[in-house]
C-alpha cells in the first residue's frame, strides 16, 4: 500500500503528516542510532501515523537533544549539548508518532562563514570541494528511537532533511561523518560515497569516516523510484521510501513558506 502524504497548511507546524498500515516490531536488541542493515526492520500492520516536524521551540529542542543523548550516549560518545542545535546557520527536525511522542531527528547545517562541524576533522577535504564549486550542507544527529524503527519514517525524515538545503540554498551536495561501522549503512541504503578516510571526530573523541551525497544523483533517484514501494522487494535501499517527485515539490513549497513566515530558518 503506498504511503499517503499530507503536507503542513498553514494554520499548523506539520511540514509533512503520513499514513501508512504498517507499525514496526520492537527491535530491542539494535545497539546503533541507525539501523546497519535491511533486517533491522521488520512491519506489522495497523493504521499508524508520523509527522515531521521543525524543532523551533525550547521543548522541541529539549525533546530531540534527550533523544540524542540516549542514542549515542551508551555507546560511550560525549554528551552532545542541546545548544548547538539553535546554531543559525542549522535546524532540527523532529518525526513524531501519532503526534504524541518524538521518535526521530535529524539536524541539517548550511556552509557559511562559521564553516561546518566536518571542518573540525576534514577541513581539507570541504576546502577541495568549495574551491571546486560545490555548496556543501551537511547531516548531523540522526537517531531512530530502537522503539521505532521504520523505513518510512527514516526515509521521509532524511527526505525533508534533503529539500531544505538543496532547496532553500541551492546546495549540490551533502556530508555525514559516521562511525566506520555504519559507513555501509549509508553506502547501501541512500547512495554516500566514502570521500574522507578514518580519522578520530573531536567532537565526540571516536573514530569517523566522511561521507558524500551528490544531491543530483539523489534527485534523478527519487524521480526514478520515489515513492514506488512495488521497487521496495527487488530494491534495497531506502529509495523507493522515499517521497515522490510530486510530494517533493509540495514539501519544498511548504519549507519554503515557513521560511518566509520564520525567517530565523533561512
């Protein structure tokens, strides 16, 4: 059954609200704030529904910095502070189940001239790609509630995650640093290529490795196979839970809306 997609109006804060007959099982036993491979997902089927949301509140960062924490820091990573998520040149989104409890987030950063949080490890590596031209944004703080884990719900989060810079600043192409281990992850599931070897992440004293997404590449996948879950069985990645072209544009529509309604998120 496709997923039905309702985005925002604007009498209310949705981005994006979503229906679907699917519930995911308890996966208590993932250890990692993102699933490593397809089997970590698994659906049962009832009536379910998630929104995304913008973090523009005080609760709302409250809500995703203890998500945050709770996913990385058992495995030993530095506590990550609420603060940097208020940083001007970034926002937060929130993926909420039955529009009660926060079950995903994800921060989005634009380059500008306070750099990015790669810069800290790669900085000669982002230096080769701006001079070459390419507007960089990069994806930080991915975390999947182990409660919750669904490949709509972690598609449509990285989707909106995606049209914001790629829409509202004109960026070709997007970073993530990752730990080794889930650098596969990644590779399979939505298309990052390795462009920066391992190195320790002073931010939170771990090993990291760099990741690249071509935002061009993503585009012509989404036309090709968003959206399209009869390509879901032959077709592992998280592509075809991605949103079609068609939602896309009304998604961009409504992010840039609340951009001109809030300035203080462009």
């Amino acid at each position: 059954m496709a997923t039905k997609y309702d985005v925002g109006h604007d009498c209310d804060d949705d981005i994006i609200a979503s229906f679907f007959e699917s519930v995911p099982s308890t996966l208590s036993s993932m250890s990692y704030a993102i699933p490593e491979n397809d089997d970590t997902v698994s659906l049962s089927t009832q009536t379910h529904e998630y929104r995304i949301r913008l973090a523009n509140t005080e609760e709302r960062h409250e809500s995703a910095s203890i998500l945050i924490n709770r996913m990385y820091e058992w495995r030993g990573y530095k506590n990550l502070s609420a603060q940097t998520l208020t940083e001007p040149n970034r926002i937060t989104l929130l993926a909420y189940d039955n529009d009660a409890d926060v079950i995903g987030t994800i921060s989005v950063g634009v380059d500008s001239p306070l750099g990015l949080y790669a810069d800290s490890g790669y900085h000669d590596v982002l230096e080769d790609m701006r001079a070459k031209g390419k507007v960089l944004c990069e994806f930080n703080r991915l975390a999947m509630d182990p409660q919750v884990r669904n490949k709509r719900v972690l598609a449509s989060l990285f989707h909106v995650a995606y049209l914001y810079p790629y829409g509202l600043f004109g960026c070709t192409d997007g970073l993530l640093e990752v730990n080794p281990r889930h650098a596969r992850f990644y590779e399979q599931m939505l298309g990052f290529t390795l462009i920066g070897s391992e190195r320790i992440c002073p931010r939170v004293n771990a090993p990291s490795v760099l990741l690249l997404i071509d935002f061009e590449e993503l585009g012509r996948r989404i036309r090709e196979v968003g959206g399209r879950m009869d390509r879901a069985v032959g077709d592992r990645s998280l592509f075809p839970y991605l949103m079609t072209a068609k939602d896309s544009e009304g998604i961009l529509g409504r992010l840039r809306q609340m951009a001109y309604d809030s300035p203080s998120i462009s």
